[in-house]
C-alpha cells in the first residue's frame, strides 16, 4: 500500500522531512442561530448530520469530510456547543481563536436579517487580526429581496459578504466556489509530517499542570531550533529539547491561552484536544495525582484511543503525595484503586509519576515517550504474525459455534502507528477470542504506550 510505502522509505532517513498531503480545513464560527448547522448540512449535503442548535446541548461530532466539485476538505464546525445569552461572547470568541489556530481558512457567518450584533462585532476584531482566509456568510438571504440587508455587512470590514441561504440553499454554491478559491489544495495546518521531530500532544483537564509542566521543559532545556530543514513554524506549536533530542510540543498556544469560559469549557477543551491529536504521534495525559480520577481524565484518554495516537500517562503534583504524613499515604492507596478501576483498559500505557513544579522525575518522561513511539511504529512481519497465530490458534482453537468453528485462515499487519492487523477467517470471531488475540499479542510483542488494532475479514 502506496502510503505505507512513503512512510517507511522517509523514516529510514531521521533528518529527511516530508510532508503527506492532508486535506484543508475549514471551521465555521458564528453565534448561536445564524444557522451554522444549516449550513455545515447544506455543504454536506445531507440534512441529518447536524441537529438544531439547541443552548448548552454538546453535539459529540465537530469534524466533517466535505467535498465541492471533486475537492475534499474537512469541514470542522466549532459551533457544536451553543451557550445561553450569558455566555456567548466568550464562547464565540473560543470558537474564533480555535478557528484562527486550527484551520486555513474560517466562515464567518452572521444572520443578515438581524445585521451585525456587538458579539459579531467582538468576533470580526478576533478574525481581522489573522492572515488566514475569512469568509463572510450573510445567512437567511431567503430571496432576492433581501440581499440589501446583506450588502449591509459590507460594513464589518471583512469584505464582500456572501449571501446565501443555508435552509433553501440559495447562494451555497457560489459561496462554496469562493471557498475553494481561498482554500489551499493541501493543508498548512493539518499536514502529517513525517520524519523530523516526534510530535508531542500535552493533554489533561485544566489544573493538572499542563502549562507547568510545558514551562519547565521549555525554561530550562529550551532551543531556539531555527536550522533544522523544513520544521515547521506553526506558531502553534513549540520545539523543545529533552534529553538531547529535540521534540515538537503540538498546540502550545492552547496551553498557555486560557479559556475563561463560565460555560462550554468542556466542549472547547475537547475540540482543541482533538485537533492537537490530529497533529500529534504521541499524546501524554496529565492526570492530577492530588484529585481523584475524574470521567473527564477517562474521557480525554478515550479520545486519545479513538485517534489511535500512542500513549503515556503522567501522574503529576506527587511532591504533594510523596510523604509519610498519614492523609497521604491513604491518597496513595486510593490513588492506585482508581487507576485499577478505572484506567484498566490502557494498563499498557507506561506510566510515569512528576512532580512539574519542583521538576522531579521529569527525565523519565523521554523514556516513556520513545518507549510508546516505538511500539506505535512497530511492524511484524507476515511469516512471523502467521507463525505465532498457528501457535495461539493450536493452543487455544476458537470455540465451536452452531456447528462451526471459525478458523483464521491467514493474517497480515495491515498498517502502523498504530499496529494494526487484519485476520482473514473463515467465520465470525467471538470478541472474547479476538480479546484473547491481542492480549497475546501484548504479551508477546508488549506494544507498551501503543493502541492496537486487529481487524477481521470473513471469506465466504
Ligand atoms: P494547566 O491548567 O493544566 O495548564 O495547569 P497549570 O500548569 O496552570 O497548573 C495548575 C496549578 O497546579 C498551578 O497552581 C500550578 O502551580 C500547580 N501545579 C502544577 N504542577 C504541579 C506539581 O507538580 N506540584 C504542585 N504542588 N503543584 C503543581
């Protein structure tokens, strides 16, 4: 497979640099009822993707594929979480800042029948101060009548105002032209670089000293890495050196800016940790020894899995745990119930215990990082998976089921980073036995800091 190909042939060489091509981004921004989801449904073309904007209710998706006269772009809705009046010009505002971050080019769109607000106003100051591509939609343009009112918000300063509208679709198609006009055919923020330095997403709830933690490395081992062929200048993101090996930190300015938000602050964490996974290979959660393990450490983890990025768990503040003082000794003993409870299903992941403050431990960071990179990266060869899954099958055949018993005919590892297999059999696997597969695999291979995937086929 052609993309594997590349994969390989640039990481033989550690200095070589080169970019996969990934599809451009698109973010839409915009108050509450201007009709975003319209609009992200019109562009998809489907009227089920994205339910009414509904205050304080969180839609779990933000990223769509899109696609307009046989070009692909990612279309990534940062509306998905819609405040009360109370809250709204800090979360339009977050949704502004992530846009600008995250995406080449934003809509800005604006409900033309009402005219610009204060908040659309506090917005356009946000939007002129990027050099991306800034698109203004004037949305609930129904008929021609009304493209006045549109024309009025020539007056926001962010040039011509499209007018559409995103429930009939009138419009859509010129303004999607447009889009494609300012879009670059490959993304500049999105891109998957290979080779170079390994790209680092630093992850956790708010508090559990992410920024402390970036501070540290960067204060005291920082380099200015201006020569290193081809880095990347995201100014998002930020090179640092630890244990004399230089390290892309991924969506720096998302640590160190922080969101004062009253309300929505979890759908925004999620949506600039999900994007910063996107840009990573390795993802270290934080998790705040001092506290009990929350859903929303459970939660970030999980996205992590579901992006399929390696993985490193960091237990920080233990300066604070590692005493003989009674009370802490018996927040030790609950601390590692929890992480039994509820962090058994990434028991793979290698921990480490820091303290960001006083800067104890950190090195053993670098370790785990390589550790759980390598096992993201690893390949077995055909003849050797074929051989070990003879052996697991003839040690542990699959249960017979109905009269059949499903044989796994032939096996491959399809891709890395991460590992991920295919089994070609002649039945449907139980999950127990695909369970039973990967844990063996795990057993054999370790895969620490790694998820790992095995996929089946049937043949018939
Ligand atoms: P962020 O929201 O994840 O970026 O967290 P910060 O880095 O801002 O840290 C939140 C608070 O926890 C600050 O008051 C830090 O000083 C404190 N903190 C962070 N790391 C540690 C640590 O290792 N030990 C102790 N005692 N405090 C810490």
């Amino acid at each position: 497979d052609e993309d594997l190909d590349i994969l390989d042939a640039a990481t033989d060489d550690p200095d070589a640099i080169q970019y996969l091509p990934a599809l451009p981004v698109l973010a839409i921004v915009g108050r509450p009822n201007v009709g975003k989801s319209a609009l992200v449904n019109r562009i998809l073309g489907r009227r089920e993707a994205v339910v009414q904007d509904t205050p304080g209710v969180t839609r779990d998706r933000v990223n769509y594929k899109a696609e307009w006269n046989e070009r692909r772009f990612t279309l990534v809705d940062t509306g998905g979480w819609e405040p009360d009046a109370k809250g709204i010009h800090a979360a339009v505002a977050a949704q502004a800042e992530i846009a600008i971050d995250l995406a080449d080019a934003v809509l800005f769109v604006v409900d033309a029948m009402v005219g610009p607000t204060a908040t659309d106003e506090h917005v356009v100051k946000l939007l002129r101060s990027t050099k991306k591509p800034v698109i203004l939609v004037a949305n609930k343009v129904d008929d021609i009548r009304q493209e006045p009112e549109a024309a009025s918000l020539w007056s926001l300063g962010l040039g011509q105002p499209w007018p559409v509208s995103a429930v009939h679709g009138r419009g859509v198609a010129d303004l999607l032209d447009h889009v494609l006009t300012v879009l670059p055919e490959v993304s500049a923020v999105a891109k998957e670089q290979v080779g170079g330095p390994r790209r680092v997403a630093l992850l956790g709830r708010p508090n559990v000293g992410k920024s402390s933690l970036l501070n540290r490395a960067a204060g005291e081992e920082r380099v200015v890495v201006h020569d290193l062929a081809g880095t990347t200048r995201d100014p998002v993101d930020e090179q640092i050196e630890l244990a004399g090996r230089v390290w892309t930190f991924v969506d720096t300015a998302g640590i160190r800016r922080r969101m004062n938000l009253a309300q929505g602050a979890d759908f925004y964490a999620s949506l600039r940790t999900s994007a910063a996974l996107e840009k990573a290979e390795v993802a270290v959660v934080l998790i705040d020894v001092t506290e009990p393990i929350s859903e929303q450490d459970v939660r970030i983890i999980e996205l992590v899995l579901e992006s399929g990025r390696a993985l490193v768990l960091a237990f920080n503040k233990w300066d604070l745990l590692d005493s003989d003082d009674g009370l802490e000794r018996e927040r030790r003993r609950y601390l590692e119930r929890e992480i039994e409870q509820d962090l058994a299903h990434v028991a793979w992941a290698p921990r480490v215990n820091i303290s960001a403050k006083t800067g104890r431990h950190l090195e053993k960071l670098v370790p785990a990082l390589e550790l759980a990179l390598q096992s993201w990266d690893t390949r077995i060869p055909t003849g050797k998976f074929n051989a070990l899954l003879a052996e697991l099958t003839a040690e542990h055949p699959h249960p017979v089921r109905g009269g059949k018993q499903p044989r796994i005919l032939f096996g491959t590892q399809a891709s890395s980073r991460p590992p991920t297999f295919v089994l070609f059999t002649t039945g449907f696997l139980d999950p127990q036995y695909r369970r039973f597969i990967t844990r063996r695999l795990r057993e054999l291979y370790g895969f620490e800091g790694s998820p790992i995937i095995v996929n089946m086929r049937v043949r018939e």
